[in-house]
C-alpha cells in the first residue's frame, strides 16, 4: 500500500477507536468495581480466550500476580490453559469446547470473575466456559468485538461486557491491550486497601441496596432466614445443605425488635443482633449476612428475588413466606430435613432446668 494512503487510513481507523474507547468508560469503572469487590472479599479472577485472545488472558492474569506499574503484593488471577495430556484425553473423551469449562468448574466459586476474550464473541468453549461461570455464581467480563456476537446474549445482570465495535480483529485486539493496561492501573492505585485482610464483618450487609448490588453475577441465589440465637450442630448441618442449592447463600436474620414480636420469650434473643451475625459470618457456608426488621423478610425476598428459597424441614413449603413470590419468578422453594434433632427453645430450657 502506498503510504501517502496508508497512513490516512490508520489515522481514521484509532479515531473512531478512541471514541469507542470513550464509550467505555462507564462500563470501565463497573468492572473495576467488580474485579475490585472479588479481590477484597478473597476471591480469584480466571481468565481465557483464544488464538491472540489467548495472549490477552495470559496478559491480564500476569500482570495482577506480578506486578503492573507499583509493588504491591500478588494477587489471586489465573490464565486458563490445558497442557498437552489435557487436551489429548478432552478431544478423545469429550467436546474441544469443554476445556475452559471445566477448569471453570474445577477453580471458580461464587463472587470470583471470569475474564473471557473473544473478538467474535461466538466461540464455543469461550460460550460454554462462561455458562459454567454462571451456573457456579462467578460473575463475567467479557472483552468482545464487532456486535457482540452469542456471547453478549449469554450475559446476565451483573456481567460486563467491555465491546470494541469494530471489524478488524488486530484493532480490536489493540483497544483489549489499552483496556486491561486501564484496569491494572486501577488495581494498583487500590493497592494500599488490598493489602488489609478480609475480616468477618465484610460478610455482613445490612443495606440492602449493597447487598443487591454485591450478588450481580453471584447466581443462583439460596435465600433462608431465621434467628439464629444460639448456634447448633442442627444449624450448621442445614446451612451447608442450603449452600449445595446454588452458588451464593444469603442468610437473613431477624432484627432484636422482631424476635421479642415472635413470643419466644421474655429473655430472647439472647444473643443481640451483632453478635448472632458475627458469628454466622463465620461459617463457610454463608456467603453475606444480613438483617430485617419486619415480622417477615417477604420484602427483602422481593429485593433480592433469589433462584432458590429454603427453610428448614418443620415448615412445609406452601407455608414459606415467599413461596409463591419465587416459584412466579420460576424459582424453587425447599424444606430441608433436619438432620440433627436440636433446638435452640430446647437447649435453654436443659439450661434452666440444670440451673433449678
């Protein structure tokens, strides 16, 4: 090409990759957010693509475990790829589309991100692996190109879809460089608050504005409340049952006022509303904590409207509060058999016979 015309043509092409670059900025903080939340609440950012988008994923997730542009220490991100026994024994036993996917299954959980790459946006494993991210509660970034393709279809509230509309895949993949470059600078300009370990209480939200924001991308929801005065085996054994219902478990707990209301007793709660979720936010089970106030939590179901509704097994489901607001949104409600025969009621009344 003669580059009296080369040259012109170059030009026009990054102007119209700024504006789109301009564009982006919204959905730029969103996922600096994003990427920014998981990272502070302990969790890992998986990323993958293919062809050149390869190199991309293996950018990003080195450029977070090293090191960008300051010290700071490394953080939780993994490029995932197959060596070469892998990828042999997928292309023998199952489909080449399964490769990201199941190592998505393998490594991710509720509240990590998938950082997908595609400048298509219509590639097989790049599609499964984002579906396997969805079905575990990961929440999704996806770099793309031209219109989108499948995967932006794929998307769900709470993904993000960084999108370079342009045909040429070499500019496309250009505008990915500058944007992940963008997100690492924003990861280490929060360096400082990255290096304070994750307590307790960052499991607890009582807003429930944040706490809707914080379970985008963190589906299926599993919603169960109660009060939850003094912790028992029984208790523990049904919260881990609920937590195998879905991705993310949502553990609401009645407020001091709304226990007196239930007629448990002059003396209840025992345990104040701090204490009580203090200690639920230990529990490996629970992923947020959180509080109402009202006889029911029908309103906070409505807020959060989550894919999965449980109580514990004296309660039949048409009795759940909720029931019929979540099975409209196509959701399941669940009664789960206790296991361990306990209860709270019974424990303080050993205690106050031990004490006559």
């Amino acid at each position: 090409m003669n580059d009296s015309l080369f040259w012109p043509v170059q030009l026009a092409e990054h102007r119209t990759l700024l504006r789109a670059l301009e564009e982006l900025a919204g959905p730029c903080r969103h996922a600096e957010e994003s990427i920014l939340r998981s990272l502070r609440r302990g969790g890992k950012l998986l990323s993958c693509g293919n062809g050149g988008s390869a190199g991309d994923a293996a950018h990003i997730a080195s450029e977070l475990v090293n090191r960008f542009e300051g010290w700071r220490r490394p953080l939780p991100a993994i490029a995932l790829s197959t060596d070469g026994a892998v990828l042999t024994s997928i292309a023998n036993d199952l489909d080449y589309e399964q490769v990201f996917a199941r190592q998505v299954a393998a490594l991710g959980n509720a509240g990590d991100g998938l950082l997908v790459f595609s400048t298509s946006g219509n590639s097989a494993n790049i599609l499964a692996a984002v579906r396997a991210a969805q079905a575990r509660g990961l929440w999704v970034l996806a770099f793309t190109g031209r219109d989108g393709g499948a995967l932006a279809r794929e998307l769900r509230p709470g993904d993000i879809e960084l999108r370079v509309p342009h045909e040429r895949t070499a500019r496309i993949q250009e505008v990915h460089l500058l944007l992940i470059h963008s997100l690492c600078a924003a990861v280490d300009a929060h360096a400082a608050e990255l290096e304070q370990p994750q307590t307790l209480d960052d499991k607890i939200i009582n807003d429930w504005g944040e706490l809707a924001v914080r379970i985008q991308g963190q589906r299926p929801l599993v919603f169960t409340n109660g009060v939850f005065d003094i912790l028992h085996r029984g208790h523990v054994q049904y919260l881990a049952e609920a937590k195998a219902e879905g991705a993310t478990l949502v553990l609401a707990v009645n407020s001091d006022a709304s226990v007196r209301r239930l007629g448990k007793g002059a003396d209840r709660p025992i345990n104040p509303l701090a204490d009580r979720q203090g200690v639920l936010a230990g529990l490996a089970a629970v992923d947020y904590v959180t509080a109402f106030d009202d006889d029911t939590p029908l309103r906070l179901i409505q807020r959060l409207r989550p894919e999965i509704l449980v109580k514990g097994g004296d309660w039949p489901v048409e009795k759940i509060v909720g029931a019929t607001e979540v099975q409209g949104w196509g959701g399941r409600v669940l009664s789960i058999s206790f296991r361990h025969q306990r209860s709270t009621t019974g424990l303080l009344q050993k205690i106050r016979d031990t004490r006559s």
